[in-house]
C-alpha cells in the first residue's frame, strides 16, 4: 500500500470507530440516570468511612453542570461500548503489515484486550473509594468534602482509563516479542527498569497521589510485566 492508500485507510478506521462511539453513546444517554447512581457508589462508600459529612451527594456549582456531565457520562459509556469495534479497527489497520500467521491472531488480540481493559477498569472501582477515603482523611474534623460533580467525574474517569490503558502492557509486549521486535530474554534484563518504570508510572498516573492506590496499580502491572514474559518464553521467543 502506498502512503496515501495508508492514510484511506487509517480514515475509514477512524470513521467506522467514531461512529460506535456515536450509537454507544446514545445508549449512554439513555442509561444516565443507572449510571450515574452506579458511579455515585464509590464516592458514597468513601465519605461513609469520615467521622462527619454534610451529604453523600455530589454538587453542582454552575448551572451547566448538570448537562455536562450527561454529556460525559453518555461519551464515557458510548466509549465503553465501543471499545470492541475501535480495537477490532486498530488490529484491521495494522495486518497489512503482518504475515498469515500472526493475522490469525487478531481475535484472541481483541478479545485480551477486552479482558485486560475489563481487570483494569475493576481495579479501578475497587480503589476510588480507599483513596478518596485516605485523602480525605487528612482533613480530620475540620474540613468536610462537598465534590463537585464535574471534578468527581473527571476524577473518575481518569482513574479508569489510567488502570485500563496501563492493563493492555502485557498485550503490547507479547506483540512486540511475537514480531521478534524484543525477546523475553530482553525483557528478563529489563526487570529492574520495569520495576522502576512502573513504580514512576503508577505515581505520575493516579491522581490520588497516596501510596495506597499507586501500590495498587503498580503491582498488577508488574506482575502482568512478569506474566508476558512467562508466556513469551513458552512460545519460545
């Protein structure tokens, strides 16, 4: 394919991508009210643990604030929904580039980046509510959390697509290993800097800032670092 061939189609990709996110997100806007109070929950269960709160309720400080947030809301869960399509495109925009062999690798491409995404965006929600908690804690009596419904969602969100993108490293270097870009006896070497790597991207990638969430995501990536390397071997890479 010729370069301008190439741009085509990384065009249609996009456009069949954005359209799932379209129709996904009319499935968030219809979907709003259950999200939201599903969303609500961690922020619930954090100010539970505080010694003393006004409400469990999130604010809004504008008047927009309300449709803002439907708007993310609705975007967020469209993207959700539409994760498989955009993951199925990527993988459809880069076998040009591939052999027979490793193009039958796509569905189960697909479908671990799904699982992969799923185990990060469930970590995810297991943290928010022990690191609002820990924050708020610092505040002791004095100070009392009344959140925004915009921050907490920017919050959130953030949060969930930091562990879900950082889940998909496993994935990214069994790919490499299986294009022998790397082998698992570089990644066996690397041990030390991926240790440190994941510690510094796990402090840089959680808002919450406190050792408590940064351990939780730096763990499973690492241990995901240790799995890749694991099933590289086994293919003898």
């Amino acid at each position: 394919m010729t370069l301008v061939q190439h741009l085509e189609e990384l065009r249609r990709r996009l456009i069949i991508s954005a359209v799932a996110v379209a129709l996904g997100s009319i499935g968030g806007f219809i979907l709003y009210r259950p999200v939201l109070d599903f969303l609500q929950e961690p922020y619930r269960e954090a100010v539970a643990s505080l010694p003393e709160t006004i409400t469990d309720k999130l604010i809004v400080t504008t008047p927009t604030e309300p449709f803002l947030a439907f708007l993310k809301i609705g975007l967020f869960v469209g993207l959700m929904l539409a994760l498989p399509v955009i993951l199925f495109q990527l993988w459809r925009f880069i076998t040009p580039g591939l052999t027979s062999k490793e193009r039958r690798m796509g569905i189960p491409f697909v479908l671990s980046s799904l699982v992969l995404f799923g185990a990060g965006t469930v970590f995810a929600f297991a943290v928010v509510p022990r690191g609002l908690a820990f924050l708020f804690s610092f505040g002791g009596d004095n100070l009392v959390p009344l959140l925004t419904i915009d921050r907490y969602l920017s919050f959130l969100f953030f949060l969930v697509l930091a562990f879900g993108l950082s889940f998909e490293l496993p994935l990214v270097l069994l790919f490499l290993t299986g294009v022998r870009v790397i082998s698992s006896a570089q990644l066996r070497r690397w041990r030390r800097y991926a240790l440190m790597g994941t510690v510094v991207f796990a402090a840089v990638a959680t808002p919450t800032q406190d050792p408590y969430t940064m351990l939780l995501m730096a763990v499973p990536i690492y241990l995901l670092y240790e799995g890749a390397i694991l099933i590289a071997r086994a293919f003898k890479r």
